[in-house]
C-alpha cells in the first residue's frame, strides 16, 4: 500500500519507486518464470516470462497501462494445468522447473481448468514496535471512509497472504496509484512472481519504506491498489482513501 511519496523527495513510501522492481521476489513457493522463455523491454533488458493466451475474461485495462513492462507478448495457447505439466517434456531445463513448480500439485483435485484464480486472504501494515493495521478487504472494493492512518515519518511495510486455485497464474503483480488533491502523486508495481496452485496460502511482504513528513506531507490521500497477472487479468481492485498524520491514530 504505497503512501505519497512525491511531498517529500527524500522519503520513499510504501512500493512507491519510479523504478520497476522486475524481480519476482517471493516467499513460500512462489518461482521465477521458467527458462527460455524471454522478451525484450524498451530498454533492451530481458525479462522472462510464460507464453500464454488470455481468455475474453482476463483482457481488462489497468490504470497502469502506461508502465514500461513487457509490451507485445506472444502468448502461446492456453492449456490446462496437466497439459502444461506434460509439455516439452524433451527440454531437460524446462522440464526440471515445471517439476519444481508443479512436483506436489494434486492434478486429480483441480480438474481441468484453464483460468487460474487467484483471492487475496488478508491485508496488513506492520510497523515495528507497535502491533500489525489488520485491513479488512470489503466485498465491493471500496472500504468506507478513511481505509488507515499511518504516522509522518514512520518506517512500515505491506504483508499480504493469498491463494491460488486451478492453474498456473503467470506474472502476478501489485500496483498502486495515489492521488493528493486530486493530482496523481505517484504510483508502483512490484512484480511477486508466477505461482502454481496449492491447498496452502503464499505470504508475501513489500520492501520496508518510509512515509513523508512535513506539512505538506499531512492530509489525506485516495488510492488505488490493484493485484493483476501477465493477461491483465485483475484479481482484486481496491479504491481507498488513507491519512498521514503527526502520530499514530
């Protein structure tokens, strides 16, 4: 949950960087995406990913159309899960890490489908020395009134825990964009990585950051924060408003 971190140019707030966090930094089980499977991006870096086509359900544009991720990607056909397991099977690398991803999911219990799903389990801010902001994430992805205070000045992180059903989700990444004023004041997007089904949950914590502080950097702010896949398939879509004050709340 990125905090405004355009009021104060020497503070950075929570995933608000400018640059592009590529790697698919995660816990539990989560995985890069498999070798030999790359594109180029604007600057000419390359980054890994999974060849897919998206169904008519996951095309949807994101408020951060704009970035500079992977632009143009040839998706392959999409399969189901089994399918995908028992493909190119005589390439020994990309073999070896299907089995990594894929060694102990059940095949039987998640059947044939070929849309992954993914559900966001819980939301907190953790801020050490005082106990976690439990957000509770509502139905309609518009929490009423103020979502949470945070502290001018104070060092904090996002921790998430979610869970992923029926196949393969490929490129699962956070974004956020917050406004002040009404005037956009920054936005970010950390890649997690692509993660196989499982009965247990993944957990997954953003880098620690810093809010602003100062007059300016006092108010209130609205946001929004989004978890999509490589298809623009968008699993949860919060629009919020949150307070940065001189303490605590």
């Amino acid at each position: 949950m990125s905090l405004a971190a355009g009021v104060a140019s020497s503070s950075k707030s929570m995933g608000f960087d400018e640059e592009e966090n590529a790697a698919a930094e995660v816990s539990d089980k989560g995985l890069k995406t498999p070798p030999n499977e790359k594109a180029e991006d604007d600057d000419n870096k390359t980054v890994a990913k999974i060849h897919r086509t998206p169904s008519e359900s996951s095309i949807a544009v994101t408020e951060d159309d704009d970035d500079d991720l992977v632009r143009n990607i040839d998706l392959g056909p999409q399969v189901t899960l089994k399918e995908q397991f028992e493909k190119d099977k005589d390439d020994e690398s990309l073999r070896k890490w299907k089995e990594q991803l894929l060694g102990s999911v059940d095949f039987e219990s998640i059947g044939e489908c070929l849309e992954p799903d993914v559900k966001i389990l819980s939301l907190a801010i953790k801020s050490q020395g005082r106990p976690d902001i439990l957000l509770s994430i509502p139905e309609n992805g518009k929490p009423k009134g103020s979502w949470f205070t945070l502290k001018e000045g104070s060092r904090y992180s996002l921790m998430f825990a979610f869970k992923v059903c029926n196949n393969i989700v490929s490129g699962l990444k956070y974004t956020n964009t917050v406004w002040k004023s009404g005037i956009k004041v920054e936005s970010s997007k950390e890649m997690l990585g692509t993660f196989s089904p499982q009965a247990e949950s993944y957990t997954h914590q953003m880098p620690e950051e810093t809010t602003p502080s100062g007059l300016f950097a006092r108010g209130s702010y609205s946001a929004r924060t989004k978890f999509v896949d490589d298809d623009n398939k968008c699993y949860l879509e919060i629009n919020y408003t949150f307070n940065i004050r001189k303490d605590w709340q």
